[in-house]
C-alpha cells in the first residue's frame, strides 16, 4: 500500500479502556465483537468470521486478497499482481500496459513465482516459546533458544500437517501464535486493466481523494491442473454500500510500529527514515533516466519506478508525522506516565521496570549497526534480483548443513519450499537493469561507508563501481533456471567451486554480513522482543489482553463505516464516479497521468457515468492490505482496498481518523468495467453468479495446446 495530523500517542491508545473510534487490526481469534456490537449494532458470528477468514488469501509479494467464486477464482490490486504481469509480459505483449484478459482457461497464464496463502488454524504456543528461555540466559541466548524452538515447532506442524507453518510474533513478544495455512502455488491471470486506469492520477494522485482508479486483478488458483473448487469464498453484492454504511475489511497488514518507544520512534526519526528517503529519491531517479532512453526499457523499469514512487511518498508521510514535536512531547509524557505506574509497584518494577533502558542500549546498538547492517546483510550496496539469488544460493547451501533449529529463519526448513519457488521462477531477468540497478547501490556504498571500508576495498579492488557491476552481470549465469538448479541441488561442494562472479562475490562478503546479522539478533533484536514482552505484560496487567497487536503481515479485521472527511475547508464526499474520472481527465488535459485508456474512451457513450468509482471508509489499513476485499454486513464483497489518503500515513505509528481514510474500488465499478468497457461477460457472470461456465476450465495440457496453435 501506498500529510499530517494529530499523533496521539501509541502508548495512549494502547492504554485507553478501549481502542479509539473504528481503530484496530483485530486478531481473528480476537474479534472486538463486542465493540463492533456496542458502535453499530452488529455482531458477527462465528460462523461470519470463519468464512471471512476462509475467504481472505495473502499473496507472497506482500499484499492481499480473496477468493470471489466456487471456481477458485481470487482478487486483488493491480499493482499486487503486477509482478506477474511483468513475469508473463514480452517486449511485444506489454500485459501491464495493455491489460490483460483471458476468456477461457486455455488463455490463463500461469505466474512464474506467485504463492498465495488460506490462513486455516491458529493455535497458541506462548508458553512454549516465552519458556524456551530460561532463567539466567543472555538475551542472546534466549533468542537463539526461541528461535531453535519456533523452527521446531514450524517443522513439525508441516510435517504432521503438510500446510505453510509459521510462528507469529505478537505484541513485540508478549504472545506467539502458531498460523497454519493452506498453501497455492498455481497461481493464473485471468483479467487486469490497463496500468493507466489502475493508477490513474499517477504518483500526483497517490495517497490523494478523491480518487478514480480501477486497481484489481484477477487470478484463477489451480490444483492438480485443474481449478480448485471452494466452499468458502465471497459472494458479490448486488447493492454495493452508501455514507454511514458498516463495512469490514480482512487482509494482512504488513507492520505498524503503534506500540514502539520513545528511543524507536527517535531512531526511525532521526536514522532510518532520512537515510530512507534519500536512498530512494536517488534510486527513482537512475530508473526514470533509464526508462527515459526507450520504450522497452519503460517498459522494463515501469512497476519498478511505480513501487520506489509508492515507497517514498508513503515513508515521507511518516517522516512529517514524526517531526511533529508537539506529538513526540506528548508520546513521550504517556511513556513516562506507563514508567511512572511501574516504578510505583514494587512487584512490577521488579519484574518490568528494566524494560526501557535494556530497550534504550538496543536501540544505541541499532543506531551504530545502521549502515553496515543496511549495505552488507540488508543488500543495499547489491540490489537487483540476481545478487538475491546468488545471497541465497550461498547461504542456503551453507544453512542446510546445520540442523534446522540452528539455521538462519528464512532457511527453516518448512520454508524450503517456497524458497524454491522464488529461486526457480522463469520471469525474466533484465541485465542491462540489473547492471545499472548494481552500479548505482555499489556507488551508494562507497559514499557512505566511505572508500577506506574493508568491505568497500575488498568488493572494488581499485576498480569503479560500474566496472564491477558491468563485469559481474555480464558474466555471470544465474538469469539461467538450469544454472541456480545445479547449484541449489549441489549445496555446499558446489557454491564452492563455483567461479560464477556473483557467487564468488557472495561468498566474499558474507563472513562480514554474516558477523553484522549476529549482532544485530544478538544485541538488538533478542533485546527488544525480551523486554517489548515484558512492556506488554505489563500492559495486560493493567488492561487485559483485549487490545490488538501491531500488524505483522498475518491476517486481520479492520471495520469502520463509509465517511466522507473535510479537509483544508472543504467536505470531501465519500465516493466519486466512474463519469468523475471523465471529468478529472479533462481538467487535466487528457495527458498523462491522467490519459484515460482508449477501451475507456470508446465505451464511454455506453458508460453508465453514475456508477460509484472509489470510495473511503474508517477502518484501520496500512501496507499490506493492499487487495483487502471489503465486505458488509452479510460477508458480501462491496470493494476492494488500494490506498490510504495521505492523512493515513501516520496510522503506522498511531490511528486517527478524523481525516484519515482507507480508499477501496467499488464493487459496482468493477463490474460495470467488465461489463461495458471491457466486455468481459463470462468474468463479471462468474462473479455475481458464484461460479465459471464449463467453457472456461480448460486443463492446462489443453492450454498449451491452444496457446502454440
């Protein structure tokens, strides 16, 4: 997912008797039925919930999204799904410019690398996690023991399950859940407009209402070759929603920071966020100058430049709500009224009161690890996909020698699999802008850990950065799937013996990286989880467990109602109109970025110009849900989510919506887009009807076939 505000602190709503207004990213398992009931006087059942919960998927490349008929067809954002159209798109068939729709399964497409997962279980195993560490260990030690018994606990849910198991970190530590889901990895497109009109308004409108942007995808999930069949998906609404309306949104929000401290907040402040901003101004600006020298390679760098755009915009937002010092004076002073209430108890000083300044020294750590760790074990002196894939086939060559509780967590072994999938995809690979892509971040290197580095000399030996990088993507061979296979399946004898460049330089740099991880999960990250653990026991010592915890990319429910806000003195109405985005496109001269396509042009004389466009709610998003599905009352979908308006930004570290507001597609538009625009009759039947034609599940065997005819 993709302006400034009263920040009340996090601390505060966290302390409150109840979350605020329509706020929360409610656990599932969770559910604030009885606030839900007590605002707008609807409870959901649990029977409401499970279906809900059955119906929401998550796509690996961080985003979100639900299944919409009994045929296994699912939905989300355009610019969730766009690496599959760049995965499936060539030179001479731009999907992401052109849009796409297949009308048969014959004509499906099939995504290189795409995962989606049903979350179907949660179970507790707190006490099993927090009890790994025992009295008298480091912190260090009691992360490694935690982190050893969490690969345990993910192996042999797998293995006795066969599902994706993946232990959750909540309230920073204060609980663990263990999520079991139900895991697809043939994943189809079936329909996407043109990029143009899913973002329409380009980076000028991003994060603004009103809005006028047809941001969805469609996919179909197979199993066996065959589409799977559903009992749990959503039903489209045939009403769609009006102001005041409640609605409900489940998707997996990447991550709030609502529950951090003062010393954290400082540090994103004054560290991270700047070096952030920067880092990306500068890298949108080597795109825009490579895509600037041919259509090919706008072409090329076109989801790119749109996610480094997304990324800044959305980071600067944060960055302006934490300059706020009115705001950070205030988080500060509910810290210290949290502070105060321990120290006053003899019994919770003893066992809390040690929290802030073990989290305070962490964060000094962080601080001093800021650069190296971001350059060297974050890859930020080696961007572009062929340096992670060489990152990955050295270490995991190494990491599956060790026994799995011992292993770096991304090399678990109940995380192999889809490792294999990321390390196998046949999207292509575009040197010319991985060699730039290289270039640009050694460059970056070299500047702010200067030229006398170690690690900085050992990489250049005297020479530039482009003729590193330009040497390395020439010669190397891991654009080729038979090439990573061979050294995947080789392990450790042949990443050793390899004398492919990137490998070699993988190999060279890692004992540094390696080194920095350590101290970083030694000296801050076990720190933190420790001592956010006992911030949170302390909080539900006082409060109970009946707040939500910070986003963590799992599955959530938000709700709140459709509201329009007012803004700089004026209303801004809650919904606009698909004859709105005419007249946007007018007012703004018919150019890009607001060219209307030219299927929207055609079809406007048989454009039903009322029809609501996008709209904005109360309900609590951040990035990640992008491709929530939004339902109402009856579970129905009536939108999808694509964005929040700029005065959201903050809701990472606090939620306030007196302006802030989630922006959804509206169901309604969806379907009169297909419809009339797109004459897309057999996709807009299946998902107001529930189900697909027989004509359209073709085998893929079949497929094939009628793709090479």
């Amino acid at each position: 997912m993709r302006k400034r505000f009263l920040l009340l602190t996090a601390l505060l709503c966290l302390l409150a008797t109840g979350a605020i207004a329509d706020e929360g990213m409610w656990l599932f398992n969770r559910a604030p039925k009885d606030k839900i009931k007590a605002r707008y006087g609807f409870e959901p059942t649990q029977q409401w919930l499970d279906h809900l919960q059955l119906g929401s998927v998550r796509f690996n490349n961080g985003g979100s999204g639900s299944f919409v008929s009994a045929n296994g067809l699912a939905f989300t954002n355009h610019h969730v799904g766009a690496d599959c159209l760049q995965g499936v798109a060539t030179k001479e068939k731009d999907y992401m410019k052109q849009g796409f729709y297949a009308r048969t399964g014959a004509e499906e497409l099939k995504c290189p690398d795409l995962e989606l997962n049903v979350l179907e279980g949660i179970e507790d195993v707190t006490d099993q996690v927090q009890g790994a560490a025992k009295k008298g260990m480091t912190p260090a030690e009691a992360g490694q023991a935690q982190r050893a018994l969490m690969s345990q606990l993910e192996a042999d849910c797998s293995k006795k399950t066969g599902q994706r198991c993946d232990v959750v970190t909540l309230y920073a530590g204060g609980m663990y859940h263990l999520y079991k889901y139900k895991k697809y990895t043939d994943v189809r497109v079936v329909f996407a407009p043109e990029f143009p009109i899913a973002f329409f308004g380009g980076d000028p409108d991003n994060f603004e209402f009103p809005r006028y942007d047809l941001d969805v995808a469609f996919f179909r999930i197979y199993e066996n070759d065959k589409p799977v069949q559903l009992k749990n998906y959503l039903r489209w609404s045939n009403t769609g929603v009006k102001e005041n309306d409640l609605i409900f949104v489940s998707g997996h929000p990447g991550r709030t920071e609502r529950m951090n401290t003062l010393a954290q907040l400082e540090y994103t402040r004054d560290v991270r966020l700047p070096f952030t901003l920067e880092s990306l101004k500068r890298r949108i600006g080597v795109l825009h100058a490579f895509a600037a020298k041919s259509e090919e390679n706008a072409r090329i760098a076109r989801e790119d430049i749109f996610g480094l755009e997304n990324s800044f915009k959305a980071q600067d937002g944060q960055y302006k709500g934490l300059l706020d010092k009115q705001l950070m004076a205030k988080k500060a002073s509910e810290e210290q009224k949290l502070r105060s209430s321990v120290e006053a108890d003899p019994k919770k000083k003893a066992e809390f009161g040690t929290a802030w300044p073990a989290i305070e020294q962490a964060v000094k750590v962080q601080r001093e690890l800021f650069l190296p760790s971001t350059f060297l074990e974050n890859r930020g002196g080696f961007r572009g996909q062929l340096n992670g894939i060489a990152r990955n086939l050295v270490r995991v060559a190494e990491e599956r020698e060790k026994p799995n509780a011992l292993r770096l967590r991304e090399y678990r072994e109940s995380n192999l699999a889809s490792l294999e999938q990321e390390l196998f995809s046949t999207a292509p690979i575009h040197k010319d802008l991985e060699t730039l892509t290289f270039t640009d971040s050694l460059t970056e290197m070299r500047a702010r850990l200067g030229a006398d580095n170690e690690v900085v000399k050992s990489v250049l030996s005297g020479r530039t950065p482009e003729q590193v990088a330009s040497e390395a993507i020439a010669n190397t061979k891991l654009d080729q799937v038979n090439v990573r296979k061979q050294l995947y399946t080789g392990g450790i004898k042949a990443i050793e013996a390899s004398t492919d460049p990137l490998i070699v330089l993988m190999r060279k740099i890692d004992p540094a990286a390696r080194a920095i991880r350590k101290r970083m999960d030694d000296e801050v990250d076990a720190v933190l989880r420790q001592n956010y653990a006992l911030i949170a026991k302390a909080l539900f010592a006082e409060r109970g467990t009946s707040m939500y915890p910070d986003a963590t990319f799992t599955l959530r429910l938000s709700y709140g109602a459709v509201k329009g806000y007012d803004a700089d003195g004026k209303h801004i109405p809650s919904a606009t109109t698909m004859g709105g985005a005419y007249e946007h496109a007018a007012k703004h001269g018919n150019k890009d970025p607001y060219e209307l396509p030219k299927s929207w042009i055609d079809a406007k004389p048989k454009l039903k110009l009322n029809t609501p466009f996008n709209f904005v709610s109360t309900a609590d998003i951040i990035g990640g849900n992008s491709g929530s599905p939004t339902v109402n009352k009856a579970g129905e979908v009536v939108g999808i989510i694509f964005d929040g308006n700029i005065q959201s930004l903050p809701w990472n570290y606090v939620f306030d919506d007196r302006q802030g507001r989630a922006v959804h597609v509206d169901s309604r538009s969806i379907i009169e887009s297909l419809r009339t625009i797109y004459n897309a009759t057999e996709l807009a039947d299946e998902l107001t009807g529930g189900t697909a034609k027989a004509s359209q599940v073709v085998p893929a065997a079949k497929a094939k076939a009628a793709t090479k005819k």
